[in-house]
C-alpha cells in the first residue's frame, strides 16, 4: 500500500476509534507495509527505552498529550474499540506529522506489533508479542489473540457469501452479526460456523484436545468426521485429537473460562497500584506481579466502564508510564516505579 494514502486525520481518527471498519483496516495494512519496510531494529521493549520514547512523543505532539494520562489527573472514560494498536500508533502518527524521532520509532513499533503479512490474496496475523492482541477484520468482526497465535484469511472471502479465517492457537472472537454470510474459524481438525455471537476457541497445535466455549449466540462446531454440535451460551464443545471424538457440555461458568476477555466496570479512587492488581487478580482470576517495588507505590485514578483486562491494563500503564508482558499463565508488569508517599 502506498504510504501517502494514509493521512494525519485519518490516523487521529482511528486513534479515537472514529473510523469505518472499511477505513481501520485500510489503516491496518498501511501499519503492516510500514513494520515490512522497517525490518527489525534495536529493541525498544524494556522499559527505561519505552518511557524516553513517550517521553519523546508527547513533547512533540501536543494534539496526544492529552490521551497519555497523568498519575494525577482523572480518567474518566478510557477508550474502548483499538487500544492496544491506538497506543502504538501515536508514535506512528507523531513520526508522521514530525519526521523527528526517527527510525527507532519504528523498530518499537515492530518490535511490539503483532507480525502482520499480506500475500497477493491472503492476511497472515501472528501475535509474536507477550500480550493479548486485538485485530479487527474487514467487516468489523474482532479477534483477541493470545501470545502465539496465528489467525489467516483472504480478504476477498469477506466480500463473498461467507467469512473464512483459520485459527492456530486461541482466540476470542466477536462476530459482527450478517445472517447472509456466516462465519467460519477453521482449526486444524474442527470448524466453527456463526451468525453473529462472541466465543473462544483454542486450537493450540499439538495438544490433546480443542475447546470451543460459547459466550453469546449460537455456533456451530464440526469434526473432521463430520459429527456436528449446536452450541449456545454456557456451553462447550470438547474435540479429543487421539479419538476423534467430539463432545458438548454445560458449563455455567463459560465466560470465566476466558476472564481476559470479560469486560467489567471499576473505579479506583487514587488506589496504589498494587491495590489496583489486587482488584484485577481477584476479578479476573489472573496473576499479576510487580517487577519492581515501588510501583506499588504509583497511584491509579480512573473509572473502567465495561472494559476488557487488556484495555484497563493499557490505560493502567500509559497512567503509571509502565509496560506489561504475559510470562506463562502470569502478567508481569515493568517499570521505574514511584516514591513512596507520606
């Protein structure tokens, strides 16, 4: 994609969650050409170089300063839509406007961003990142992507009778709903079929067995032997690899099964941080670990109103100047720190 098609207002408006899914994805493939033509630079992942770039960033853009929350200003109403690729890219659209930060910019936003390939036909998006990823598809629909997962698509299949994307890892997925053209997540030995519903699949190469857990709507699962089971919400289908077999149950708890992608409300009224990872470990059954001790000591005022974990954890850290990476089953939060108050 030629890069001058891209223009300052129409990335502002992306970061503001303002833009058409036609015009975000246009955005999406402007960013994947960019971190193509970059290569892979220095890294820029540990914290101490994270804080000069924002720092950096914010002197020269005045227009973002305001979306980088303070420790003592209050956050009112975080924004929802694109958060993860939104804070990214306003090194992007700083870079852009200023041409004066220079190619490290760019070797963080690679090193960061999900991979994100295009062929002549077909999108390839692997989360080579320690963080839960979120892209967006062409018609709206949303995936979350945990660490290692690959999803793969035509974009010519989202113009068609139906949507096809091939999973490998897990994902949580919000189909916009389109009774015209369903919905099909392909993994190696099962495909999902929906309408529009939210669900989790995870497909992880090599295990012994599949899940697809259903949070609203109604979806269809098929084995490779053809056997196929109506899932609703609260329920599951379980594919055993070695047997074949492929089974459904009620789970009344399904949408703890996938507490990352659960969105909640708090308010915390100038709270510590760890107090904060208090609230968000008892929440969202997760563990999170302070790298460093005096982060405890940063103070959080904000309110989250129906927010995911990987949308309070952003903003969380843009507050504190902090960053985080998924280690395992735990979330492990890096940064400088704060004093400790009196």
């Amino acid at each position: 994609m030629n890069n001058n098609n891209i223009s300052p207002e129409l990335l502002r408006r992306y970061l503001e969650g303002q833009c058409t899914p036609e015009e975000a994805f246009q955005v999406d493939e402007w960013y994947a050409s960019l971190s193509e033509e970059t290569g892979n630079g220095a890294a820029f992942d540990q914290p101490r170089h994270l804080g000069k770039v924002q720092h950096e960033i914010r002197r020269l853009s005045s227009d973002e300063r305001s979306a980088d929350a303070v420790p003592t200003m209050p956050l009112q109403r975080p924004a929802v839509g694109r958060p993860v690729l939104q804070r990214l890219l306003r090194y992007a659209v700083a870079a852009m406007i200023l041409l004066a930060v220079g190619i490290g910019v760019y070797n963080f936003l690679s090193q960061n961003k999900s991979v994100f390939k295009a062929g002549s036909n077909t999108l390839v998006i692997v989360n080579k990142t320690r963080q839960v990823r979120k892209h967006t598809f062409p018609d709206g629909s949303e995936a979350w992507l945990n660490p290692g997962t690959r999803i793969t698509y035509a974009k010519e299949d989202f113009k068609a009778d139906s949507r096809e994307v091939s999973l490998e890892g897990e994902a949580f997925f919000e189909v916009t709903h389109d009774a015209s053209r369903p919905f099909f997540v392909h993994g190696e030995s099962v495909k999902v079929k929906v309408l529009g519903t939210s669900f989790n699949v995870r497909a992880n190469k090599g295990e012994a067995e599949y899940e697809v857990s259903v949070v609203t709507g109604k979806v269809s699962v098929t084995a490779d032997k053809g056997r196929e089971v109506m899932l609703l919400p609260h329920q599951q289908a379980v594919f055993k690899v070695a047997s074949g077999e492929l089974v459904s149950e009620t789970v009344p708890d399904v949408a703890e099964k996938a507490p990352l992608w659960q969105p909640v409300s708090l308010t915390f009224s100038d709270a510590r941080l760890g107090e904060v990872v208090q609230r968000l470990e008892e929440k969202f059954d997760v563990k999170i670990r302070l790298a460093n001790p005096n982060l405890e000591n940063c103070r959080v005022k904000a309110t989250f109103d129906q927010n995911r974990l990987s949308e309070i954890l952003e903003m969380t850290m843009q507050i504190v100047d902090a960053n985080y990476v998924m280690q395992n089953d735990e979330i492990v939060i890096r940064g400088e720190g704060c004093a400790a108050s009196e």
